[in-house]
C-alpha cells in the first residue's frame, strides 16, 4: 500500500481546501431507467464450431435518485441497478447485480460506498467502443472489476482535473486490502488520464494504465496502453479505437495487441489479438441499430474466433 500514501495524502488536501460542486437544491427520489442490447450473433470459434446465438449482452435496468440530505450544501444520491439476461429460459437466475451503492456530494466532492466499478474501469470506458458485448476488451485485458464492499471519494473539478480513490476495506485489521486510483484531466477536445490498481485482484497483482483521448463533433480517436504485473510476471498491452459520426451514422474500429493473457490474472482474459469494425445507426435519441465483425485471436493456441453481429440498443 505504499504506492498510495502520495496519493490519500493529495485527495485528501484537495477535498479540504477546495469546494467546486455544489448540491443541487432540486429533488429526484426515483428515476427508472434501463438498457436493452439485445443481439443476433454468428459464430466461428477456435475448435470449428459455427454458431447462431441470440446474446441479451449487459441489457440491465435500475432505480437511481437524489436529493437534499437534510444538511445544508450536501446531498443524497443512490443506484440500484441489475443485469437482466432477457435470452435466457423462465425460471432460470436472470437477474444479477450491478452497481448498487448510496452516496454524498456537495462542495467537498463526492463519496460513495456499495458496489461499485473502480476508478480503473470507469476511466477507460468510452475507449472501448464495443463495451458491453461479446468482443468487450476485457477479454483481453484484466482490470475490469466491479468491487462489492467498495468506499469511493471523488474530487470536486480543478480546472478540468479530477481524482477518484477507491478502498475495499479489509476482513481482519487492515482498513484497506485493496486500492484503486484514477487521475483525469480534460481540456477542450482532449482528455488524459492514468489509473492505478493494488491488490483489487489479488495480493500481488498491480495494474497501470494510461489513456489519450481526442473527440470531437464528427471524430473520436482512443489509445490506451496498460501494465501489468502478477508475482514478478509483467505483461503489457495497447488498444487504439476511432469513431466517425455521419449524420446518424457511427463508423467505428477497434485494434487491440495484447500479451495480458500471460499474466494469468483472470481465466476470461486469453486474446493476443483484435480487430473489430462496426456500424451504429441512431434511429432516434433512444434508440440505435448496430451491427459488427470481430476477429480475435487466442494467446494460448494461436487459433482465431469471430463473430458477425447484428442487434438493437433501446434505452429507457
């Protein structure tokens, strides 16, 4: 937990001499909300199998809300929200649990305690364009946690700069078994950031990311690069992703080199390799039709697994 000590010490500076957000005064106990990605995808894997499956992805809905705590300048603000298999038989567990967590903002920044994504996970999701779905880079990359148990302080803005730390309080003395940190800084069509795990997937294993991100009206371009290190074995990896907007259309592609999989962090991570290109149309400000190829190849055998996709996202 060395690693940290520099960092608790800035945010906690940062949330004592500096108020830049305030609480809203404007009440919204309850707001339903939800997604559905639903998608028709074909098959090819590694052993030769060809397939047709009918994928409900991260479809979820929730239950979100906020307003005044009762103490001047702070408010109250939660998430309940699952993940909803609509693919799956009757009967069966289609519902799991996603981020659920109540929390406090105001001047001071924001606090939150629950399950929630860590500020590693959060900071890189608009580079992944294909978040959600089968090709999704976590199957290439670790670090993609949604820590239960999880206690998460966020700085007010600093002139486009912003910090998160995330501690999973430990089971015996420790307060902390496990740290997450992300730094972000944003100015006009630019955004950097770096992040940094220690312990969120084990004792000995840490991850470092950095990330680069322009967009703009019609065009967004994405690069981030990781470390990552597991009992004195390193592994590294690079994903580079562009989106241009025509009208209602989105033109996107994604390409990801990675040796990740060889730091044996997680089973799900086992591609060395992929190249996803894909189409969005935005019917309507709800609602978006899509479609995608990916070819991804597996560090273990060297094989190749693709998949055709087409699918709707409503949302709600």
């Amino acid at each position: 937990m060395k690693y940290f000590k520099p960092a608790i010490t800035a945010l906690s500076m940062v949330a004592i001499s500096h108020g830049a957000i305030a609480a809203s005064t404007d009440d919204n106990w309850v707001d339903v909300y939800g997604k559905v990605m639903l998608t028709l995808d074909s098959v090819n894997d590694a052993n030769g199998d060809e397939r047709w499956e009918l994928n409900s992805n991260a479809t979820r809905f929730g239950v979100k809300g906020f307003g005044d705590s009762g103490v001047e300048g702070v408010e109250v603000f939660y998430t309940m929200e699952w993940a909803v298999d609509i693919t799956d038989e009757s009967k069966e567990d289609n519902f799991t649990s996603r981020n659920q967590y109540i929390g406090l903002r105001g001047r001071f920044g924001e606090v939150l305690a629950g399950r929630s994504n860590t500020p590693t996970k959060t900071l890189v999701k608009e580079i992944d364009l294909f978040n959600d779905f089968q090709m999704e880079f976590k199957t290439s990359f670790n670090a993609e946690k949604r820590m239960s148990d999880i206690v998460q302080y966020k700085t007010p803005k600093l002139g486009g700069f912003t910090a998160k730390i995330a501690l999973v309080p430990g089971e015996e003395t420790n307060v902390s078994d496990a740290v997450s940190t992300s730094f972000e800084y944003k100015s006009g069509n630019y955004t950097f950031g770096m992040s940094f795990d220690d312990g969120i997937e084990g004792e000995d294993v840490t991850t470092l990311r950095g990330l680069a991100k322009f967009n703009s009206d019609n065009w967004q371009v994405g690069l981030m690069y990781q470390d990552t290190d597991n009992l004195g074995n390193s592994a590294d990896g690079m994903i580079f992703s562009t989106r241009y907007k025509i009208g209602k259309h989105a033109l996107k592609v994604q390409l990801v080199e990675s040796d990740v999989w060889q730091a044996g962090v997680s089973s799900k991570v086992i591609y060395t390799s992929q190249q996803i290109i894909g189409w969005d149309y935005k019917a309507s400000k709800k609602t978006t039709f899509l479609t995608y190829l990916s070819n991804s190849e597996e560090g273990a055998s060297g094989e190749n697994d693709s998949v055709f996709g087409v699918g709707i996202v409503q949302k709600f």
